[in-house]
C-alpha cells in the first residue's frame, strides 16, 4: 500500500464530497406541466397574423435554429404558443429567449416580459421574473420580418432557476473529483515496494496534475459564468 496516494486520493475525494453535497443538489422550484402547444401562421406583414398553417409542440426549452417551417416556405411565417409551470415556491425565474430575422415576445400571465426585436444576427436577452406559488400561463410569439431577410430564422426559449447552471457545472466538477479521489485511493492499495522508484514518481505527479487541472479549470468556469 501506498501511504501518499491513499492521503492524496482521500483529500480529492473529501473535496469532491463536500463540493458536490453543497452544490450537487437541487431542489426544483418549478415544473413544467405540459408542453409548448405552438400554432403556425402566415405573417403578410411584419406583426400581422394572416391563416393558420399548422399546428405543432415543443419541449419546455426549445432551440430552432433554423426553424424548419421558415426554411419551407417562402412567405414569412411565425408561431404562437402556449404553455403552463407550476410553481413548487415563490422563487425568481429567469427566462432566456434568442431570435433571428424577425420578432420574439415572452408574455407571462398576460404580461409582455420580453420583446425582443431581432432583425438580423440573433439577439439573446435574459430577464427574471418573481412566480408566486401555483400555476402561471406562459406564451412564446415570434414573427418573421416582412420582406423575409434570410431564410436563418432562429427562436429558441429556455427558463432556470437562477445560479442553476454554476450549480450543474460545480457539481459536475465535484463528481469529477470524488472519481479522481476513488481512483488514487484505489491505486494506492495496489501499489507494492517493487514497483520501480521512478514509475512511482511519474504516477504521482500524474495524479497532481489530474488533480489540479481539475480545480483549475471548474473554479475558472465558475468565476466566468
Ligand atoms: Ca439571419
């Protein structure tokens, strides 16, 4: 057995623990209880409705970039959607919409939260909104621009509670670290005195530098984000 790999495989290991016991869980505040129920129009004139084309659904968070009925079809088109969340305790959302070629609004319980004018590239914006306790009626419309510009149009939708995604990327990094600590606790009972002197040597340093691009690199993303 091997006394400095079992000590170093323990200290990753009880950091990746007490990483992922702190940022590892989460406790949703909302849930999705059906999907986008999405209706294509024809647009005639920039934020005129004309005919209805079809109907169609999309996933709670949803990218379409392109979206394919726009790249059919040589007239402008856009779509309305509804759909409904329940909300498990009063909390912020955050809610982030892109678009492309054309108009994007996210209506919540009758309200325009976001408008978002998006001629050409794609524009992203992101706001939070304070949901109380219950259910709340959200609704996605998004209209190409007449003349159509491009036939890239993009909208995409997607809501989180705030701080989830630093919290998926610093659990993921402490799952990395509970594997890396197994790993070398592991390998420290295999290890016998006739292993050769540098071969340990070189295992140790590889586990360091395992160890420290790992923290490095999560604590890195953490402070971009
Ligand atoms: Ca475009």
């Amino acid at each position: 057995m091997r006394k400095d790999y079992l000590i170093i495989g323990l200290i990753i290991l009880v950091i990746g623990i007490i990483t992922e016991v702190g940022f590892g869980f989460q406790f949703k505040s909302f849930e999705a209880t059906k999907n986008w129920q999405v209706t294509y129009y024809i647009v005639p004139e920039s934020g005129i409705w004309g005919d209805d084309i079809g109907t169609d659904t999309f996933p709670i968070n949803f990218n379409y970039d392109p979206l394919n009925i726009a790249t059919e079809r040589t007239e402008a088109i856009g779509f309305k959607s509804n759909t409904e969340i329940n909300v498990l305790k009063d909390t912020n959302i955050e809610f982030s919409i892109v678009a492309d070629d054309g108009v994007i609004r996210l209506i919540i319980d009758g309200e325009v939260l976001i408008n978002l004018e998006a001629p050409d590239p794609d524009k992203e914006e992101t706001s939070a909104k304070f949901l109380t306790v219950g259910a709340h009626f959200l609704e996605v419309q998004y209209y190409q621009l007449v003349p159509v510009l491009e036939d890239d149009a993009h909208a995409s939708f997607r809501m989180l509670m705030p701080g989830e995604e630093q919290r998926t990327l610093l659990s993921s990094g402490g799952i990395s670290l509970i594997l890396t600590g197994v790993y070398t606790t592991l390998i420290s009972q295999k290890r016998n005195k006739s292993q050769p002197k540098n071969q340990v040597q070189k295992d140790i340093i590889y586990v360091i530098f395992i160890f420290i691009y790992l923290f490095i690199t999560f604590y890195t993303l953490l402070f971009l984000l």
